[in-house]
C-alpha cells in the first residue's frame, strides 16, 4: 500500500529530533543536516528552495527509519489491500484533532479510498507508543472499511449539546471495541481495560456499580459491534441497561429507579442529561409537583427544566 506523509508532519518531526539530540550534547545530526541545507540558499533560487527543503527533510525522515516503522504497523492489516486506496499520515493541530478518517483522493478508483491518520509530531519522540497510536487508529480504519460494521459519516445529535454527548459516548464504545480486540489478538494499544472502564464508567455515574461493570465486560469481550449498535447505545442509556438483562445483576435495577442521564422525564416525558438534585428537600415543589402528578415521588426524579417552571410558578402565585 501507497503511503504518503505531510510535509508539514516531517518538518516539524525533524526539528523536533535536532532539539531532542541538542538537549542531550548530540549535535551530529544537527551538523550533517545543515551541510545538506545551507548551500541550497546558494545553489537554488528562492523559489525552489522550499521543494529542495522538502526532499532534504524527506531523505532525513528516512535515515530515522520513521517511514519503516509506519509501513510495518500497515502491514498488520493485510485486510486493507484491494480495499484502500492508500495511507495518508498528516499533522495534528492538537491532541483533540488526532484520529484516523477516510478521503477519497485525486484519481483514486471507484468505491476505493485512502486511509488519514493525523498524528502530532512529538508522537515520533516515543516510537513505542507511536506503534500503539497508529494500530489504535487502523483497527477504526479497519471497521470503517468493513461491510458489516456499516459505518456512516453523520451527525450523532439533534442540536450541538446533543452531539457533544453522543460524540463523546460513541468515541468511548468505539475505543472499548478496538483496544478489546486488539488485546485479544495479542497486539499492544494505546489503553488497557481498567483504563477503558474508568472512561466508561465516568459517562455513567448513576448507574449502579455492579451493573457497569457487568455491562462493560460485555462490551470488552464483543467481537461483532456495529455503527448502528453503538449509536443506539450513545444516545440511549436504556439501550446500554438493556445488555445486562438476563444477567445476575439485573436484579440491583428491578430495586432502583432509572434516573440515568438521557433517560425521560417522568414529568415532560423529553429525554435529559440534567436531574434536578435532592428534590426530596423542597416540599413545597414536591407538593406542587404531586398536585399535577398525582402517582410521582421524588425517587422519580425530575428534569431541571421542570422543576425551574414549578419554581417560577410557585414565585408568581
């Protein structure tokens, strides 16, 4: 497979190893890397220059192998030829921009298209975790390009707060399912499973303990995942109780309320993120409550768009 580099990325990846040796009293580099690009201020005009700069950096980029070890994480996934185009690997902006993505590129052939992993430069000071980083981001590759994984570029939610919380869920149930795997497959990643169960168990903090981590072991061990599977999960917290029934734990919920973010308002009936805390201690929107709501008790609970019009009607009467 075809890879390609951003000249950017190798730019910045050279200059970063100059000062890495530099701090540490090794200047060789240095020296041999600028007998290479000073007399191109002498031998090329200027507007030649940047090209000669970047066949310089390039030449350098290989001498540190850093191609070599890229090809080789590629070559794990023997899936991608007569399915990919190509390998594009680009500059991060920021640790939030790093990922993987697909593009179809200039006279690429139909139905095919090159992977984009976007990776920061320091990634390539610490050669050990960049292996892991670009295997993390080729398994999603890898289900992206997957028939049955069914993948679609689309927004996740209704409105941008909505996005903001599925997007973040979708990208933890998609992480669970790649690091599981790989794992699996003896491969290293960029996150073990206690670290993968801290990011999941941080979305759900309403959910009982032994009922997350039934649910998450589930999701460890699942080998056939898909986009649809894992967006019903994102957007509905019902959805991610579900896969604990039938299982032991399952008798915890039957004793507890679904108060859980993104499940419905008892009262409104509109699915929310944002309870209102200890109701129980305010009797007077309690009663006004149970005045309109007969059968409600606090244990229900109440979305804080309720309960702010049942104080703005108790304020007015």
């Amino acid at each position: 497979m075809k890879l390609e580099y951003d000249p950017g990325l190798i730019e910045e990846v050279i200059f970063r190893e100059l000062t890495a040796r530099e701090e540490k009293g090794d200047f060789a580099f240095a020296l041999e890397y600028h007998s290479s690009v000073d007399p191109v201020y002498e031998n090329f005009p200027s507007e030649e220059r940047a090209s000669q700069f970047r066949k310089i950096e390039w030449d350098f980029f290989k001498k540190l192998d850093f191609p070599k070890v890229i090809k080789e994480i590629f070559d794990e996934f023997p899936e991608f030829e007569g399915r990919a185009a190509g390998g594009v690997i680009a500059k991060a902006v920021n640790s939030f921009d790093e990922g993987s993505y697909l593009t179809k590129g200039m006279n690429q052939e139909a139905g095919q298209k090159r992977i984009v992993i976007k990776l920061l430069s320091d990634r390539f000071q610490a050669i050990p975790y960049l292996k892991k980083l670009v295997r993390h981001e080729l398994m999603h590759a890898s289900d992206m390009l997957t028939e049955s994984y069914g993948y679609r570029d689309e927004r996740l939610g209704g409105n941008p707060m909505e996005e903001s919380i599925v997007k973040e869920r979708y990208s933890v149930f998609w992480d669970i399912f790649v690091d599981g795997r790989l794992i699996r497959k003896g491969r290293e990643t960029i996150s073990d499973k206690e670290s993968r169960y801290r990011e999941f168990e941080s979305l759900y903090k309403k959910i009982p303990e032994e009922v997350k981590i039934a649910v998450f072991d589930f999701l460890w061990q699942e080998e056939s995942l898909t986009h649809d599977k894992i967006l019903g999960l994102a957007k509905d917290v019902n959805e991610v109780i579900k896969i604990s029934c039938g299982l032991p734990v399952m008798q915890i919920l039957k004793k507890r309320k679904n108060i859980f973010p993104g499940a419905q308002c008892p009262l409104c009936q509109f699915r929310t993120y944002h309870w209102a805390e200890n109701i129980e201690q305010e009797a007077y929107l309690v009663d006004a409550i149970k005045k309109d709501f007969p059968v409600w008790e606090p244990d229900d609970g109440v979305c804080g768009q309720c309960i702010e019009a049942y104080k703005v009607r108790s304020t007015v009467c």
